[in-house]
C-alpha cells in the first residue's frame, strides 16, 4: 500500500521540522515549503493527499493558497495552522473550503487525530463518487444518473421536473427504440392514467426544448405516425 503524502507549509522552520518527523514516523511521507509560493508551486506539481497549511506565511497568506487551491477545484483536504487569536483568518478559511484548523500552539496527538479524519472523510467521499460511476445512463454526450436525478449535456446540468426525468430516462433506457405514446403514458403516467394521450407529445416539447434546441443536435426523434424514438442524430 502506498503511503499518504502529506504536505507541510509553514515557515517556522522547527515546527516544520517537528512535524516532518512526527508525520514520517506516523508512516506518512512529507514535503516541506516555508513560504506560501513555493508551497503553492510543490502543490500544483505533485500529488498530495492532505495540505497542512500555516495561515501567516511570507509570500503569499496561507488564505490566498487555499483560495487558489479550491479556485482550480482541487478536493485535497487542507488543515490550517492558525495563531490563537486568529477568528477572522479561521472564518475566512473555512469560508474557502478548508476542512479544518488547528491552533498554535497545538498538541501532536490532536493534529494527527485531525489528520486522519480528514484523510477518512475524503477516502469516503472518494469511495462515494465511484460507486456512482456506473449509474450513469449515456447516449451520445447526454447522460442521465437515477439515483442522483442529474441531467448532463456536454458537461452543462439540465433542470428537469420529476414527470420530465422519468420520461427521459424511459426514452434513454430504450435507445434506438421506437417508443408510442400508449408506451409512454403507461410507463411513466401509469396504467390508471385516464387524462388526454396528447400529454406525451406536450412533455417530449418541453424536454426538447431543454435538452435538444439549445444543443442543435437533437436526440428525440418523431417516428411519424408510431411514436418517438431516442438515438444519436449520426
């Protein structure tokens, strides 16, 4: 098993020190930055799995590294180091997506106990997003997720209501089948449904015009006279 990397910035450089040997002998392999450049620079270049982060740093603060860091969508848990006396940088920091702060002077134990709940938390998280990978129905660059309720079209979310989603998933979990309205209107409306069939037709223009007009390729297509069908326009 590969060990977690930790990255330390903090430009006191016997605290620094401290904590490259606590962290080495908790089993963790570590980088050092004393400035807020060169940290945010060995960030940027290497993977890390946890930033501890000092809020009061020469260079650029502790805060504008957090703010660049989220600002490229970086997920790594950051813990911040923070001077007693410091609420605002601890508001503002948590504010930015930090995962938490530990205040000067702190006890080792604490900080490596912060550590592993953030490393824990973010596995999970992790762990979470892959066991959603494979719930994705796609066809062409429009994928819909039944357990989340997403609609993604060339990376941008869709807003459907409830009746909208359930038709278009029908449509999606029978690709290049043509589909009538009685089909439809039973599948989604229920057996019990006694309203006019035309809802079908007014719900496929609704969805049209969310989810293929503004692309300019469609994906449902009208079979005239039978029905309606969904499939790749090439």
């Amino acid at each position: 098993m590969e060990k977690q990397r930790i990255l330390i910035v903090e430009d006191e450089e016997k605290i620094a020190r401290v904590l490259e040997l606590e962290l080495t002998y908790e089993g963790y392999e570590t980088g050092k930055a004393f400035d807020g450049n060169t940290g945010l620079q060995m960030f940027q270049e290497e993977n890390w799995d946890l930033l501890l982060l000092d809020v009061m740093l020469p260079g650029i603060s502790g805060i504008e590294v957090l703010r660049r860091i989220r600002a490229a969508n970086s997920a790594t848990p950051v813990i911040l180091l923070t001077a007693k006396d410091s609420v605002e940088d601890k508001v503002s920091g948590l504010d930015l997506g930090a995962n938490d702060y530990v205040t000067k002077p702190f006890k080792i134990e604490e900080l490596l106990a912060r550590i592993r709940v953030a490393l824990r938390n973010n596995r999970n998280q992790e762990t979470s997003k892959e066991d959603h990978t494979d719930d994705w129905i796609v066809i062409g660059d429009l994928k819909l997720s039944e357990s989340t309720h997403e609609v993604i079209r060339k990376n941008n979310p869709i807003e459907l209501t409830p009746r909208e989603f359930d038709l278009l998933a029908y449509l999606m979990k029978h690709p290049r089948q043509v589909l009538n309205r009685e089909q439809l209107l039973n599948a989604v409306w229920g057996y019990d449904y006694y309203g006019d069939t035309n809802i079908v037709d007014v719900y496929i223009r609704y969805l049209r015009n969310k989810m293929d007009k503004p692309y300019g390729e469609p994906l449902i297509h009208t079979v005239r006279g039978v029905g309606y069908v969904m499939k790749e326009s090439k």
